[in-house]
C-alpha cells in the first residue's frame, strides 16, 4: 500500500530528475553530473517505495539495519561531494590568483609608461 509521503516524494523525485534533465539541456550539468544525479533520486525513489529493501542489502553487507544503511551510504556522498567541492574551490582559488597577479602586473606596467 502507498502510503501519502510516497507519493508526495515520487513527485518530489521526478520534479527533482526534470530539473536536472533541464540544467543538462541548458549546458549548466556535464553527463557525469546528470548521469550522477538522475540515479541518485532514482535509488532514492527505489529505496522510499520499497524499504524492506534496504534491510535486505543491508543484511548481505553485515549491517544490522536499512537505515543505518541508508545513513552510512549518506554520509559517504556527502563527504565525496565536499572533498570534490574543496578540489574546485581550491582550483578555481588559485585562477583567481593568477588572474589578479597578472592584472596588478599590467597595471604597473601601464603606470611606468604613463610616467
């Protein structure tokens, strides 16, 4: 039986798949990103239409419950998504610095001429 917040999510989920499927179609997500994204609410729409489902794999990796399942797989892509968050943060840092150097280098240079 389908219980309302099933439903409320399935909705939520393909709301969430559309709007990905757009950034993709605007150029705004890559197709790893897409690719990444559209399984991720589909496991996640998986998991929330058939929780027994969750015990059931957990069981065959030695976890005792689903949803300490479902927390520890969270908490891994989450901490994968913030590690790769801090690689572009720190990338897109060091082109800002280069950036404002080279700017600050022709701005003197400039200067010595006008002088």
């Amino acid at each position: 039986m389908i219980i309302i917040f099933q439903i409320l999510f399935l909705l939520f989920a393909l709301f969430a798949i559309t709007s990905v499927l757009k950034r993709r179609q605007t150029g705004v997500l890559g197709p790893k990103a897409t690719l990444f994204w559209v399984l991720f609410w589909l496991s996640a729409v998986l998991v929330v239409m058939w929780p027994a489902s969750t015990s059931k794999i957990a069981g065959y990796l030695g976890i005792g419950r689903g949803t300490d399942l479902v927390i520890y797989a969270s908490v891994a892509v989450i901490f994968y998504l913030l590690f790769k968050l801090n690689i572009k943060l720190d990338s897109l840092n060091r082109e800002v610095t280069k950036v404002v150097r080279r700017e600050a280098l022709n701005s003197t240079e400039e200067e010595r001429k006008i002088l």
